[in-house]
C-alpha cells in the first residue's frame, strides 16, 4: 500500500469521524389557509391546504428567526400568498413535528 493511499485513508476516516449529524429537509407546498398574528413579530405561524405526514394539512407551521424584519418579511410573503391564492413551499428538518421552517418560498 502507498503512503499516499495510507494518507488518503486516514484523512477520509478523520473527516467522517470529526462531522456533524448529517440534517435532511423535508418540503411540501400548499395555498395559506389563515395566518396568526398574535406572536408577530417573533413568528409568523400559518396553515395550509397541504402537509405531509410530520405536518399534515391545516396544522399550525411556525416560522421563527432571531430577526423580527426577517419575520415581518416572511409575514408579508404568506399575506401576499393568502390574498393572491400563490403557494407556500415549506421545509422542515426531517420528520419535525414541531413544524418549524428552515426555508420558506413563494412558488408559482
């Protein structure tokens, strides 16, 4: 075996052993059902036409950042979505019941 292959072997070993937990995202996309106001502009939570099996249709999905102007952009876009019947694409961390977004998009 070369010292290069030996090298390479150990640095692949060292990079698998040193990383993180790999983070999947789950996304569905659906119509903005109604939205709740009362914890802006911490979050904006909203429901949807749509889910899938952590976040079934209608139930409460919880858009929060440490930016109030990020969340009152993010209120904005789901108002606009709601009065002009545009989708919401949605993703959550895999299998996240709590239902928190990560990304959000307006989708045609």
């Amino acid at each position: 075996m070369s010292i290069q292959r030996l090298l390479s072997g150990c640095f692949a070993a060292l990079i698998l052993v040193t990383s993180g937990q790999a983070l999947a995202l789950q996304n569905f996309s659906g119509r903005v059902t109604g939205i709740e106001l009362t914890y802006m502009p911490t979050s904006v939570r909203f429901t949807l036409d749509q889910g899938n099996a952590a976040c079934p249709a209608g139930t409460q999905l919880v858009w929060a950042n440490a930016s109030a102007d990020n969340n009152k952009v993010v209120y904005a876009a789901v108002s606009t979505a709601l009065a002009n019947g545009q989708r919401i694409s949605f993703f959550i961390n895999d299998n996240d019941t709590s239902c928190v977004g990560r990304f959000i998009y307006l989708s045609p």
